[in-house]
C-alpha cells in the first residue's frame, strides 16, 4: 500500500510546474469511494497561483481511519515529506488528515465538507435505499394493474388512449427519477455497505470520539496550530434531496418528476373512484390503494433523504446532500469559514477561492506573485507578545525605510519609500489600539475595545510582529516559522 501511495505522492507535482525551494510541499486527499484525480484540476489551479507543490494521493479508502493515515505515513516518510507539509482533505480526507497529525509533524490542516462529528448517512443509508426501492416497485406494480406493463388488462385502453399521454410521460419520468434515487443511495454514493471505514464515519464511533477527545484537541492545537474547516450548505439541500447527494445537476429536474408524479397518481386514484367505478369494485379499490401507497411513499421522498444525512426528516438541518452542516465544523480553536451552494460531490471542484484563502490568510503561504526572497532573510524590528500600538505610534524598520503606523483614523497602515503598501482598511473606525496578544492574534481594536481587524491566527502563543527592512510585515511563531505577512515591495 505505501508503495503505491509513493507513486500517487509524485504523480501531480511531476505533471505540474517543477517546485522551487520555498514551495510548500501541499498534500490534497480525496474521501470516501473517490480518488486522487478528483482533486487534481483545483490542485493544479492552486499550484499555479500559490508557491505550493501540490500532490494528490490515492487513498485505500475503503480502510479505517488509522489505517489509511498508516499507509499516508509510511509514504510520506520514506518521499521526504518536510515536517511543515500541509494536507488538504475533502470529506473523509479531513478526518485522515487528522489522524495522520497524531503520527508526524505537519505544517497546517485544511478540511472540506469532513464530518468531524460523523455522517448518519453512515448507519441511515441501507434504510434509505429500500425505501427509494420499495417505492420503485409499488409503482411498477401499479402500472402493472392499470394494464400498462407484462400484458394486457381491461384496462389497458384507458392507460394508453392518447388523451393519457401527458400521464404516461409524467409517470415514466417519474420512474426515472426513483430508480436514478435508489442508484444514488445503494451505487453512486456507497458501493458496499460493509466497508470497513463505515463503522468510523458513525456519529460517537470510537475514531470519531478519540479524534475529538480534550486530550487529542489539546495536542492538535499544540501540533496543528494552524488548522481551517471550510463547511458546506448546499442550496436548496431539501429540494430533491437524493440528487443534492451525487446528482446535483439534476436536483430540481427530480424533484419536479416526484411533483408531477403525485398530481398525476392523484388524478388516477380519482378516476378509479365513484362514479367512474361502483365503490365495492375491488378492483378499482385495489388500484386506488396502490396509488394512495406510492403517494404516501413520494410526498416524504425529500424528508427520507434528510433524515439520512442528518437525522432529521424535517429538512430544517442544512446538509451538504451528504452530512450535516454543523458536522463539519473543525472542532476546538480552529477557524471555520461557511460557504452556501456547492454539494458535496462539488466541493472539491468549486473550492478554489475558499482554499486560495485560507492557505494565504490562515497558514501563511505565499503567492506567485510575490517577491521571491525570503520575508524572514532581512532585519527587523518586533511587536512581540502583549505589547500594544496607540494612534501616532509606529514601529519601524532597522534601516528606518519602513514603518508600520496605527494612526488616528483607526487605520493600520505600513509605509515604505513609495508610501503606503499595505492597510487593515479599518479607517474610519475610532482609534482605540493595535495588540500583538498572547495568543499569537494580532488584532485591531477601536476605542470602545471592539475587535475591528484581525490576523486571525490565535492559538499560536509566543508569536511576534517583524517590519522588516524588505518591506515585509511578518507574524512569526515561536520557532520561527511564518504564519502571516503583508506584502514586500
């Protein structure tokens, strides 16, 4: 297994741009029943833009959690992974991102659509496929009893008298759409309900518990200081539910098939009522029941998809077709970023702009674009922990060419030999203070003590502000490593 996920490690940087020095090494993992070409187009935008080099594995995904973090392990060490690699993972990606932070160093996690506190779907599926199936078959034995199907019946000139024909197309459509239902929820989304990484995914699972233990959330923030979850509503999560999960293209095309086809199982249930047919025919009363069957079935067609992925048939708890959004959220001091629109099969392809910043703003890479020098190779001078900034105050650097200013309209603003480079474009507010706190948080704040700008990067005690002479402003850890900058020149 490691030799293969050796190979997968290379695939896309050897296919992408040759990686220079200061390339982070960017490790994308696909989830559940996917593969690393998934993620290879948004890799490959990224990489492009960032100064990242980024691989993407095939995961065995099909394997616990430990198991496949095992396997990534054991590849990353024997390529030379560098303890500041960063792992991106979309769904149960995330998670093995995880559980790969419990067995070497990594320089920051970033999670899409990952159920940190576990999918339903998990446990609820097998019920959900045979519900979408069992309805399939009460309407094939409907249309069997109107004479529609499997031979001929008295009443096989009624069902096919051109007068019928817009029932007709509303009810095949209407077949399509629940066997496209039931393909999503027994083939498109989980091939095999006995896989072995199932038992993981279940909300309280023993992975899932150990994962958000307070000891493990407690070494994760101290390992992982930088860790981001971009989680994921998807739009209109109740409206054709089963194809928000692996259809999403065509989730209101079903959802009006469903519609159509109660209007049109109404109508029959009518017709085959008094006074077309005496009310003891027994016949016309076993096609009416059938009919109000298939209704009863299709008027919770959306509930039954809701209650899979978030136990809840209401559809009042806003999923992403897969798994509830408020599973998503990185657990402990992380920070989490909501997005509304993409489902989940989705994510991966439309995260581009949502991982461009969290990768910049949040764990300190770089772009393209950027000067290629090395914001830390130049003196400078420091804000370090707990010291404060008031309005007319600067801090500047060595060679007195660049100086980080808090002025009076509340603006934080740094000036080289040009003028003005960068801002926290906080002007206007009141002018209160500017602190380099504690927790590694650089933050902004107006008179009243209102929080107005910040760097967003808390839980990295022992940090510290650099201006430097090379035009950069740079937050620092304890150890040297950058985990923000403003721009050089």
């Amino acid at each position: 297994m490691a030799r293969l996920l050796i190979a997968a490690l290379v695939l896309l940087a050897a296919s992408s741009r040759p990686a220079a020095a200061q390339d982070r090494v960017t490790v994308f993992l696909h989830g559940f029943n996917s593969n690393g070409a998934s993620w290879y187009a948004t890799a490959s935008r990224l990489g492009a833009r960032l100064r990242i080099a980024p691989t993407a594995p095939n995961l065995p995904w099909h394997l616990p959690f430990d198991q496949q973090a095992s396997g990534l392990h054991q590849a990353a060490s024997a390529a030379g992974a560098p303890p500041d690699t960063v792992v991106v993972g979309h769904s149960n990606g995330g998670l093995i991102a995880r559980q790969l932070s419990t067995k070497r160093p990594l320089g920051g996690i970033v999670t899409l659509g990952s159920p940190h506190a576990g999918a339903p779907l998990a446990r609820n599926i097998q019920a959900a496929g045979v519900h979408y199936l069992v309805t399939g078959q009460k309407l094939g034995l409907l249309l069997y009893m109107l004479g529609a199907s499997n031979g001929t019946n008295q009443f096989s000139g009624i069902w096919f008298s051109p007068g019928l024909a817009p029932l007709r197309a509303a009810i095949a459509t209407l077949g399509l759409a629940l066997e496209s239902s039931t393909a999503i929820a027994r083939e498109a989304l989980f091939v095999s309900t006995s896989v072995p990484v199932l038992s993981d995914m279940v909300p309280g699972s023993p992975a899932l518990s150990a994962l958000n233990s307070a000891s493990n959330l407690a070494r994760e923030r101290a390992a992982v200081p930088r860790r981001v979850g971009l989680v994921y509503a998807a739009r209109d999560w109740w409206i054709g539910a089963p194809f928000v999960a692996a259809q999403p293209e065509y989730q209101y095309w079903g959802n009006a098939a469903v519609g159509s086809g109660i209007a049109f199982l109404g109508y029959i249930r009518a017709y085959f009522d008094y006074p077309n047919f005496a009310p003891w025919d027994p016949v016309a009363t076993s096609i009416r029941n059938q009919a109000a069957s298939v209704i009863a079935d299709l008027l919770i067609y959306n509930s039954v998809w809701c209650w899979a992925t978030s136990d809840d048939p209401s559809c009042s708890t806003s999923t992403d077709g897969v798994g509830p959004t408020s599973s998503q959220y990185f657990p402990g001091d992380a920070t989490n970023v909501g997005y509304y629109g993409p489902a989940h099969l989705r994510e991966k392809d439309l995260a581009e702009d949502g991982l461009f910043d969290a990768l910049t703003r949040h764990l300190g890479i770089r772009t393209r674009g950027e000067p290629t020098g090395n914001p830390g190779g130049s003196p400078a001078s420091t804000l370090t922990a707990g010291e404060r900034l008031y309005a007319g105050q600067n801090v500047w650097s060595p060679n007195g060419q660049v100086s980080l200013r808090y002025q009076s309209d509340g603006n934080l603003v740094l000036y080289g030999p040009q003028g003005p480079a960068w801002s926290s474009a906080t002007h206007g507010t009141s002018a209160g203070y500017v602190e380099m706190q504690q927790d590694g948080n650089l933050v902004v704040y107006d008179a009243a003590g209102h929080p107005v700008w910040a760097t967003d990067t808390s839980g990295i005690p022992g940090a510290e502000l650099r201006v430097q002479d090379d035009g950069y402003i740079v937050l620092y850890d304890a150890g040297g490593t950058v985990v923000w900058h403003g721009p050089g020149w």
